[in-house]
C-alpha cells in the first residue's frame, strides 16, 4: 500500500466525526509514528481535523487499565496546539475543565492547590468521565507493561468507540510476537486496517522534507541501498548537517563524497548486525584496492557478495577522509580539525584530477574497458604518475605498484616508488607505516622496506633505554620502538642489564621477554628476546648469585 494511499485514508478518517478504529501495521522503523504525526500536523494546518481534541499515548511501560486511562486523560490537548506536547499547562487545563463540571467550589480548591498528579486521588479516579469526542492515538502496542493485556486494551478502545465517541488510531508493529490476542480481536474492533509497507524512495520521502538542497542526493543515495528504516534516514541526515559546514568551500565533490560514504556507513554500521547481506563496517573500511580486483586475498562467497554490492553503489576504495567519517558514524560527532585536514588534501587531489594527463583519468583506462590494453593502462598509469605523484597517497602508490607487478612490471613499480620517494622526502609523516597503515592495506614488502627506511632516516632513533623507558609496562609499542629494540646487540642488552638497577631492571627484562609470548610472534620480535636472553645468559655465566637472579625470568640456568 503506497503511502500516498495511507495518507489518503487518514485524511479522510480525522475529517469525520464518525467513531472509528483504524489500525496502522507496518515493520519496525518504516515510520509508522513519524508519518502519523507528519501526516496529523498537514491535516492540522488544513483544518481537515473534525475532533476538538488530541491525546496520543504510548503504551511502553504502562501495566494497568488505570494507568492507560489516566495517561490518556493526561495527554489530551486542543485541536489547535496539535504538535505541541502535554505539558504542565494542558494538564492544567484538563483538570480545571475536569473540576468545572462539579461546580465552581471545587474550581476554587483545584486553583489554589499545587500541581501534583496525586494531590487528590480523585482525580484519576473520575479523570476518564471526561474523555468524550477525543481523537486518540496509541501507540507501541506491543510494548505494554507485562500486567496489561492485549485483550484490555481493545476493550477499552472498543468502549472508546461505542461509548465515548472517540476516534481511535492503533500503532503497531508487524510480526511482532505477543500479538495473538490483536489477531484474535481486531475482527470485533478494528474498522480499517493499513498496511504500511512504503519503499525505500518513499521512506526518504517522509524522512527528507526537501527543504534542503541535499535532500534529492541523500533521497537518491539512500534508496540506492534500500534504507527503509527512518531512524537510520535521520541519522544520516544529522551527520550530514554537522559535516557541511567543515567542507562547504572545499570543491564540490567532497560534499558529494561525504555524503556517498556517510549513507554506506551509517547502513553498515546500524543494519548489518541483522543482515548478513550487508558489509560489516570493518570490512568496507579494510578493503583497499582488493576492491578494484587487484591483489591476491583470497575472499569467500559472502565477501563477494559484499564486494559486489560495494561495486553496485560505485564504492571502489576507503581514502583518510572516510576513515574520519567512519569514527564519526560510530561517535555521533565529528574531530573537527582532522576531518578539515584530510577535506583539504582530498580537495587539491580532486583540483588535480580535473587535469586531463590525471591520475584519476589515467586509471579510467584499467576501469572503464574490458579491451586487451595493459601496455596503454602500464603508460598511461606511469606517465600520470610521474606528473601528478604530489597528489597522491601512499593507498594509491600501493595499488598502482601491484598492478604493475601483478602484470609482470616490476621495473617500473620499483621505478614509481623511488620517484615517490624522492619528490615527497620531506613529508617525513607520510612514511611512517604505524599511522599511515592502521588497516593493514599496504602489504607490498619493497613499499614497507623503502618506506620504513626514509622515515628511519628522518627521524632520529631512540637508545634501547630510551625506549624501554617508555613502552615498559604498557601492552604494546610501535614498529619504530621493535625497529629500535631488534638492532640492539647482544653486548648492548648485556651492558643495559648490568647498568640498571632497582624497579627498572625487572620492568626493561620483562619487556623485552614478552615478545616471544605473543601469540603469532614476527621473525623481528622472537629475535628481540632471543638477544635479551642471550645477555641474561652471559649474565648468569658471571656468579652463582646471578644464575639464581636470572632463573626467576624464565632462563634455564643450564643453558647459562
């Protein structure tokens, strides 16, 4: 049933006075109540609505007949201020009508009494003698109190009707369990039933207002990946908000690059707990250019499925930018600073790009045909590289470099990396492997080695104590902080140990000894504490005493 149909319906249905029933069923999250409320506040506006007053009551948590009725009592407020919340003031109101039916006296006492829902027990008691002529939704049925049955509130809705005149809306979910008892009992109640079932295109519709200029991408973007639920559509329409602001003046292709990547995301993040059909978000964010079909992981059938509808919303590969928009899906908010810091890269990349020898254009020759061209995609990839290689990231460097081995080019990948190198030395930051590989995408042993090495050399390497110093007792370090520790010597640990005493001792000897413990222990790290063990073994050699010393870190003192 479309949407325009539904909205049709409740028109028609809060433009009569008739008492009626209408049941409004759909899945969770569709908007059932956002569009009800949507679609109350238009009728509103148009003077569509024939009952002088409103109460909308959710059921959640409420466990009585009692409290059912009293809520809806509490809730009521004027034809004219729908939209508005029950406050203090329409409660007031409410109580003052409820009161003027037994005289003028009590009046007086109500006034000058404060405002305490339990000031006067008798008010909740006789507060339901006032619900008449009142157009009441209820909602989250199935969310009542376990002590409230199904049952009792369609017969207290089936009295509304017959005997208070009152036009009633049922919210529900579709499929719910605890149910049964509606199934059982709608025939004697309900009098109209809508099937709520909008599609995606629909549900951005009633998400997205198109009061923004964004609002016909994001309705595009969305219903591209099926998003139905309006929860998630808000979701991403407040990030949305909190992130134009930050690239607004850049080039606008990071706008649309944010947003592309904010409704993938935030449909990853939110929805693929229940769906094994979605991509995980680690997943998306892992990937490189084994997207792009380049490299050599192996990749089973739900991947696949995963890559292929990455591909069908023309996701091809997670840059530093969408790494920040990732944590901000997860936070709620965005670093403000670091998401400015990589727009501003991004955007001289995109300026770049708009050249015609781009890099980006000379990578349309590998997308973009399925033409026998590897010596045109080999030229055209190098020739852009060696004049646009200021704008491009080492991600890219790295997938450029094993498309070129993986088609039999190992020259000319070599030949890019030291070019790389030579015209960006300077950017010592852009070399160092810790920050700049957190995902683990760039896997080619001469990029790490060659870059490892540059930053090695721009960076002055710590002493083996100044680095032990730091990381003792901590539950890890950095590949700079092993780096340092594997190219100590055996002389060197054993001059280390003999000159350190007190705490620092046990802590600097304990340290080193863990690397062998890890559970999948790197070449470089077991070479750590084998050189450790090497020194406390000389150590032990030296007295008695020190064979009892060292014993106590796990070295044998046979071996000693």
């Amino acid at each position: 049933m479309s949407v325009e149909i539904i909205k049709s319906q409740i028109f028609k249905f809060l433009s009569s006075d008739e008492p009626e029933v209408m049941a409004i069923k759909g899945q969770w999250g569709v908007g059932k109540t956002f569009s009800w409320k949507k679609f109350l506040n238009e009728a509103c506006e148009e003077n569509k609505i024939k009952l002088e007053r409103y109460s909308y009551v959710s059921l959640f948590g409420i466990s009585s007949l009692d409290a059912f009725k009293y809520t809806i009592f509490e809730n009521v407020v004027k034809r004219e201020i729908i939209g508005t919340e029950a406050s203090i003031e329409t409660f007031r109101a409410n109580t003052t009508s409820l009161m003027e039916s037994f005289g003028r006296q009590s009046v007086n006492f109500f006034k000058g009494a404060p405002i305490v829902k339990s000031f006067n027990p008798a008010i909740e008691a006789i507060s339901f003698l006032s619900i008449t002529n009142t157009l009441i939704c209820i909602d989250d049925l199935e969310r009542k109190g376990k002590s409230l049955d199904i049952k009792d509130v369609l017969g207290l809705v089936s009295l509304l009707k017959e005997q208070k005149r009152c036009k009633v809306v049922l919210l529900l979910n579709d499929g719910e369990e605890g149910l049964e008892d509606y199934d059982k009992y709608r025939e004697k109640v309900i009098d109209i039933e809508l099937s709520f079932v909008p599609d995606p295109k629909e549900c951005a519709s009633i998400a997205y207002s198109g009061s923004a200029d964004f609002h016909g991408r994001l309705q595009e973007l969305t219903s591209n990946l099926n998003i139905r639920n309006i929860r998630i559509l808000k979701k991403i329409e407040r990030l949305i908000d909190l992130a134009i602001p930050l690239v607004n003046e850049f080039e606008p292709e990071i706008l649309d690059q944010v947003m592309h990547t904010l409704v993938l995301y935030s449909w990853s993040y939110f929805c693929s707990n229940t769906d094994d059909d979605i991509p995980p978000l680690d997943f998306i964010t892992s990937k490189g250019y084994v997207l792009l079909g380049i490299g050599d992981d192996e990749i089973d059938e739900q991947e696949k499925g995963w890559q292929t509808t990455l591909q069908a919303y023309n996701y091809q590969l997670t840059d530093d930018l969408d790494l920040m928009l990732a944590e901000a899906v997860k936070t709620g908010f965005f670093v403000e600073n670091e998401v400015i810091k990589q727009s501003e890269i991004k955007n001289q990349q995109i300026i770049a790009s708009k050249s015609e020898n781009s890099f980006s254009y000379a990578w349309g020759l590998y997308h973009d045909t399925f033409n026998d061209n590897s010596d045109e995609v080999i030229n055209g990839l190098y020739e852009s590289f060696k004049a646009n290689c200021k704008h491009i990231t080492p991600t890219n460097l790295h997938g450029t470099v094993t498309l070129f081995k993986e088609l039999g080019e190992n020259h000319k990948a070599s030949e890019i990396i030291d070019i790389y190198i030579e015209n960006r030395r300077e950017e010592t930051e852009l070399f160092d492997m810790d920050e700049n590989n957190v995902f683990g995408d760039i896997i080619d042993s001469e990029v790490i080695q060659k870059f490892n090495n540059v930053h090695n050399q721009a960076v002055p390497l710590e002493t083996a104590k100044q680095v032990l110093d730091r990381i003792a007792g901590k539950s890890g370090c950095n590949g700079s902080d092993e780096t340092v520790l594997v190219n100590t010597t055996v002389d060197e640990y054993f001059c280390l140990f003999k000159a350190e005493q007190g705490r620092n001792l046990s802590n600097f000897i304990t340290t080193c000894l863990k690397f062998r413990q890890f559970s999948k222990p790197t070449e470089q790290q077991r070479e750590i504490a084998n050189r450790a063990t090497q020194a406390l073994e000389r150590i032990a050699s030296e007295s008695e005493i020190n064979k009892r010393r060292v014993k106590k870190f796990g070295v044998s003192i046979q071996s000693a």
